[in-house]
C-alpha cells in the first residue's frame, strides 16, 4: 500500500529540519513560530575607533536567540582579535528559516541599512544552523558581503554528505540543473553549490571556516576546506559548542584584522 500523503509530509519535514527538530523537545516551540517582527539583534560597538568601518554579524546556532549570542562570548571573541570592528548579534532563530525568507530579511533588515550607515566591509559569520543561513545568504546575493566565516556550518543530511565524500570531493559532486527557487526538497543540495563555488580562487579567499576535531560536522567541514586555501581552515580541539568557536574565531579575525583594509 502506497504511503499516506500526510506521511510523506511528515518525511519530507523531517528531511528539511533535519537535526534541528530534535531539540524542540528541549527548546519548545517558540524558535518555530512565524516571525511577527524583523530579526532582533544587538550592536556592539567597536572598541577602538576607525576611519575603516567594518561590521561583523554573528547568527545563531540551533535553539539560540539573541539572548543566548549575548552570552556566547562570540563578540569578544571576535573584537579581541579585530578591536577597530563593530559585531552585530542577529537573533535569527529557526523561525526565520521556516518562514522561507531569511535572505532577504538580512538583506532588507541588516545588511543594506549597515551598508547605508557607511559600513565598507560586512562580513557574515554563523555557527552551525548560522552557518548555513550564511551560506544560504551567499546563494540569494552572491558576493554581496565581503566575506563569511561558518563555525561547524550545518551541511545537511549524513547521506548528502556521503554522496559528496563517494564523488570524490565536491569538484567531483554534480549539483544538478540550478533551480529556479529554494525549497524545502532542494535547500541543502543549495548550500552545497554555493560551496563548488569555491573551486573560483577569488571565491575561496572570501571563505573562513572552522571546526572542532570532535564536532559531528568535521566530515562535512573536510569536504569544504579541500576548496579554501590552507589558512583559512582551522581544526580546533573539541566539539559542537560556543567556547570551541569562540577559540576559532579570535583565531579567524587576528588573520582578518592583518588583512589590507
């Protein structure tokens, strides 16, 4: 007998938010609820002045908010390293990713404002479901910001993961035709052309990433950094959590912050 159409709804949302659903039991539902406002977010501002402004947007992992980025240590982390740059925390929770529209959310409620309040360089960081808005971010306006950093981006599904390792490398992965819109049945083969991308050096060079050695996206992040020149992937000890990419990223902006501005 032939599957109920309710249960292949069910399927197929399970496929979408794959990981992510797991922790409503833990989180509730709220971080699902349809957005009623804009993205919260919260401005630190830098703590040295520069003629070169330059802003960093940090979003959330999975079952964080904004809250949780104040307290993740991700903003000191950063203007540690980077003291001449402002961070912007970003309470985009998964909500905003079930709504369909987080690209242009951030476009239309973060990154053009920021670009009209004068900002030169904009760079889009994001920590495991944030690194995949980021990378979905980078699909709707390609070269838009001046570059991401992903903390143990979420990549998708284990089996898409192990169909990009069996091509031998995502050189070797075919995407397929590009589509005219992102879904819910394509969005994780839509981050992944977004990383083929890379195979362009002036790409590549855009792109930071980072990931502990324990975390259970370090199959992925391999993958991902065969594309990016050597620096500008690091390997740090330990798993799936803020203090690793905390570590990860004072790492990330020292070498930014070396860069020409």
């Amino acid at each position: 007998m032939a599957p109920s159409l309710t249960r292949l709804r069910h399927a197929r949302l399970r496929d979408l938010l794959s990981g992510f659903l797991m922790s409503l039991a833990v989180f509730g539902c709220t971080y699902l609820r349809k957005p009623t406002g804009p993205i919260p977010t919260a401005m630190l501002p830098a703590p040295q002045a520069s003629a070169q402004k330059a802003l960093v947007i940090v979003l959330p992992g999975r079952g964080d908010d904004l809250d949780d980025l104040q307290h993740s240590g991700m903003a000191e982390a950063v203007q540690g390293a980077w003291p001449q740059a402002d961070v912007l925390l970003a309470g985009a929770t998964l909500g905003y990713y079930a709504e369909g529209k987080l690209p242009e959310r951030l476009h239309d409620e973060i990154i053009v404002p920021a670009r009209a309040q004068g900002y030169r360089e904009i760079w889009l960081t994001g920590a495991s479901m944030g690194g995949m808005g980021a990378l979905l971010y980078e699909r709707a306006y390609p070269g838009d910001v001046t570059g991401l950093v992903l903390y143990a981006p979420y990549m998708g599904a284990p089996s898409l993961i192990r169909q990009v390792a069996a091509t031998g490398g995502v050189p070797g992965w075919d995407p397929g035709p590009l589509p005219t819109a992102v879904d819910d049945d394509n969005y994780q083969n839509e981050i992944w052309r977004v990383v083929k991308s890379w195979r362009d050096p002036q790409q590549a060079r855009r792109i930071w990433l980072m990931c502990g050695d324990l975390d259970r996206f370090i199959d992925a992040a391999g993958l991902m950094s065969s594309l990016l020149p050597a620096d500008h992937f690091i390997e740090a000890k330990g798993g799936h959590a803020w203090a690793v990419w905390d570590a990860g990223a004072a790492q990330v902006f020292a070498h930014i912050a070396a860069l020409p501005h």
